[in-house]
C-alpha cells in the first residue's frame, strides 16, 4: 500500500530528533525519512499480508527489519501495538489503528521533508 497518495491529511507528533542520526546533513536527513516511510508502509503491508495469508511470519519477519525505524521513531503507541500485533491480539480495531498511526506518521514525516 502506498500511503503517500491515500489522501490522509491527519499528522502525528514526531519524537524523532534528526539531528542524532544526521548529524545536521539536509541530505542524509532527506534521504533517511524516505526510509523511515519505506518501512512503515512496509510494515502496514506486511500485516495485510500477514492476515490475507493467516500467517503472521510475514509481520514478525517486517518487524524484525523495521526494528530500528521503531526504536528511531520513539512512539510508544505505535511500539505497543506492534508489540500486541506480534503477540497475536488483533482484533478490527488494532487493525485500523495501525494504519491510521502509520499512515499519520508518514503525513507528518512528509511534511518534514518538504
């Protein structure tokens, strides 16, 4: 799924410092939240995978990938519901929330980059 074109205008609150990851370099940082986005809309991906397939390997092994863009992001709503995801509790609404926080993440990560 591409997020970026979903049309979402619902931004979220950013806890990343990019300063410690790219060192004040306009490019680097560029260059990272375009991989920050990358492994969210992977992420999002994977669990509908994950649930088309009624095999949740595909989501555990997303996870592991996008491990550090998790740590990098800081957001602790967003952690704890991947970490419920990995544990097997979803249900309709856990389902809808990860899209819609991974979606506004992107959002608010896009209007960084501009």
């Amino acid at each position: 799924m591409n997020t970026r074109f979903n049309g979402s205008t619902v931004k979220r609150t950013l806890f990343i410092d990019f300063n410690l990851y790219a060192d004040d370099d306009p490019e680097f940082k560029q260059e990272l939240i375009e991989l920050i986005i990358e492994n969210l809309e992977e992420l999002q991906q994977s669990y509908q995978t994950s649930i088309e397939q009624t095999e949740l390997s595909f989501f555990l092994k997303a996870c592991h990938k996008v491990k550090t863009t998790l740590v990098m992001l800081d957001d602790q709503e967003l952690n704890a519901l991947v970490e419920d995801l990995k544990n097997g509790e979803a249900n309709g609404l856990r389902i809808s929330l990860l899209k819609e926080l991974c979606s506004a993440i992107i959002v608010s990560l896009w209007a960084v980059k501009k």
